[in-house]
C-alpha cells in the first residue's frame, strides 16, 4: 500500500511541476512575442522618397524623351519585364532603350499622370510594402509601386492615345533603376492608333 502511495505522490508531483513548466514556458513565449512587436523597425521613409524620386525622374526623362537621361538612371544590370507576355523572361538594359527610342520616334507630347482612378477622385500612385497578406506582409521600402496613365499623340496619324499604366521598379544604393516590370495593354495603343 505504501508503494502505490508513493507512486501517487510522485505522480501528483510531477503532474504540478509539468504544469508550471508549460505556464512559464507560456509567459516566456508571450514575452518573447511582445518584445518583438517592440523591436519591428520604422518604416524607412527617406530610402523610400529617394527611391520615388529617382522613378519619377525616370517617367519625367520619358516624357521629355531625353534617351540620355534615361540611359543614365538605368544600371547595366537592368533586369527588364515587358508589358507584353514573353514567358516571363528578364531582358536587359540593352533590350528596354530601343522599345523607349521607339517610343520617342512614334509619339509627340508624351505625358504621363501619376495615381489611381478612383470612383470619386485620384488616389495617390506611389507605394512600397503591404499590410497585407499577413505571413508576407513587410515596409520594406526597396520595390516601389507606380501606378498612373500615359497618353501621348500619335506622330504619323495625329491620333491621341492613352493607356493605363502600373509598374513595379527598384532602385540600388548608388540611384540607379536595377529592377523594371511594367504592365498595360500594349495592343489597346495600336488598336486607338487604328481606329477611324
């Protein structure tokens, strides 16, 4: 009898230590949590207002259709994604100044907007990071999001033409665009081209 007893107490025993075990490792965790919470970093804003800059330097070089300019703000390391579907294969600096050239040769007036059409207003179209999804939520401020519209005049026709417009761009330390991928109906331009 006085085994089982025992046996009871020791059970007993080591049911309320496990318990207080599991509660401090608990509260250690819980801690560990908060303390994380505390230590996420400021979003870093002036990275992010360089980054913007040096894009929108690069959209107004392109509506002045200064190649020179262009050419400069680009790294030669440019990894390029065109608007249209090409199995999503990266091209190069090389690949993207003639599509810009002929940009320049085929359109007069080039103008672009910046910001989202929205039922009621423009809202802005400048942005980097996410909130959400959640699991890959991040401030990171180094790939930036342009949204806006582009409209410009057809040089041989006199047609004006417009499209919608969203690309998502990186800038490296030394201000050079090191990441370009841009998405907008590149067929809808020749079909306003063709239209009578």
């Amino acid at each position: 009898m006085k085994k089982h007893v025992f046996s009871i107490v020791v059970l007993a025993l080591l049911t309320v230590l496990a318990c207080k075990e599991t509660a401090t490792a608990d509260q250690s965790e819980s801690e560990d949590k908060t303390t994380a919470a505390d230590e996420t970093e400021a979003p870093d804003y002036a990275t992010f207002d360089k980054s913007a800059a040096v894009l929108s330097s690069f959209l107004q070089a392109h509506c002045d259709e200064d190649l020179e300019a262009l050419t400069a703000m680009l790294s030669d390391t440019l990894k390029w994604s065109p608007p249209f579907y090409n199995g999503n294969k990266w091209l190069g600096k090389e690949d993207f100044l003639p599509v810009l050239k002929n940009y320049h040769d085929g359109f007069e007036d080039i103008r672009y907007t910046a910001g989202i059409t929205l039922a009621d207003t423009t809202g802005s179209g400048v942005f980097a990071g996410s909130v959400f999804p959640k699991d890959v939520a991040t401030s990171d401020p180094s790939t930036i999001r342009q949204y806006g519209t582009w409209s410009a005049k057809h040089t041989e026709t006199g047609k004006m033409i417009g499209v919608k417009w969203y690309a998502i761009g990186s800038v490296n330390d030394d201000g050079k665009i090191v990441m370009w991928t841009e998405y907008f109906d590149a067929n809808g331009i020749a079909v306003q081209i063709a239209e009578e």
